[in-house]
C-alpha cells in the first residue's frame, strides 16, 4: 500500500497489446480488468463494497482514443469524475429508474448542469446481466458504463480520478 492507496492487482485482458494506463484503486478487495483494444481499453471494476474509486494516468502521457469504464453495481448513487479542471458529478439512478443527473464544477467555482452536448457530456449506461439496457434498479449482476468525455483526458492531464457509490450497497 502507497500513501493508502492499493496498486493495480488485476487480471489484465490483453488484446491489442499491454495496457497504456496506470491504474490504483482505492480499495484492496475491489478488482479491475482492463480489456485493450486498438482504439480504446475498457476498465472493468468489481467493487466489494459498493463504495470506491479508482485514478487512471496514462503510463507514457499519452491516453488513449477512448476509455470507457464500467461499474459492476446494483445501483449508483453517486458518480465523481475529476481531473485538475473540472469535476463532473451526480447521480446515475434516482429512485428504481437509470436516469442520470449530473453536473459540471469547472477550477473556478462555477457549477452548471451537464450539456448533453458539450466536450464534457456523459452518458451513463446500465445493463443486465445478459447485457440488454437496463431501466429499472437495483440491476442483479449488472453494470453501468460511460465513455470517459475526452475533455476530461486532453493532452495535458496526467491523472483522472474516478468515484463511486452504490444505491444498494
């Protein structure tokens, strides 16, 4: 452990070669598989509690085309995506139904809802385990999953730091 935080332990699913990122989770039992393909890796996050966080860096400074993370949870109440610059924020699920309500913090205080349009729009996905789109929560060995907004992994960010809380936990 490294300033209390557990380093990648993870099984990594290589298919276009080793991963580009760094990956550090919070927590020791939770686990990660990063699945790489030639334009993108999907991080695959098993989370024990139900409550964790991981941070992504690219290993040579260079992110790749798209990251896409998905979340093995019942529910998610809280989602927190940040880098030195902005913050994006919210919630994925409200009450049984999947419906995101998220926000942007930018580094200079402001706060405004999430544009569905903007460089930082994200939209957050759940499935069942068969993999259909779910609507409804909790989701029984299901998942969410969002591409990661390409303004938040730009040229000149080092680190992107990635929060969750399940509903159901």
């Amino acid at each position: 452990m490294i300033a209390g935080r557990v380093l990648l332990a993870a099984l990594v699913l290589v298919s276009a070669g080793p991963s580009r990122l760094k990956i550090t989770l919070d927590k020791p039992d939770d686990r990660v598989e990063v699945l790489v393909r030639a334009d993108e890796e999907v991080i695959e996050v098993n989370s024990k509690t139900g409550i964790g966080g991981l941070k992504i860096a690219p290993k040579e400074g260079v992110w790749p085309e798209r990251v896409r993370v998905r979340l093995r949870l019942s529910g998610l109440e809280m989602l927190r995506l940040a880098n030195k610059e902005a913050v994006i924020e919210g919630a994925a699920t409200r009450q049984s139904e999947v419906r995101s309500d998220l926000t942007l913090k930018r580094d200079s205080g402001e706060e405004t809802p999430l544009d569905p349009k903007g460089p930082y729009a994200l939209e957050v996905r759940a499935f069942d385990k068969e993999g259909r789109p779910a609507t409804r929560v909790p989701i029984a060995d299901g998942w969410f999953e969002f591409t990661v907004p390409k303004a938040l992994v730009g040229r000149d960010v080092k680190e992107l730091t990635v929060a969750w809380v399940d509903f159901y936990r």
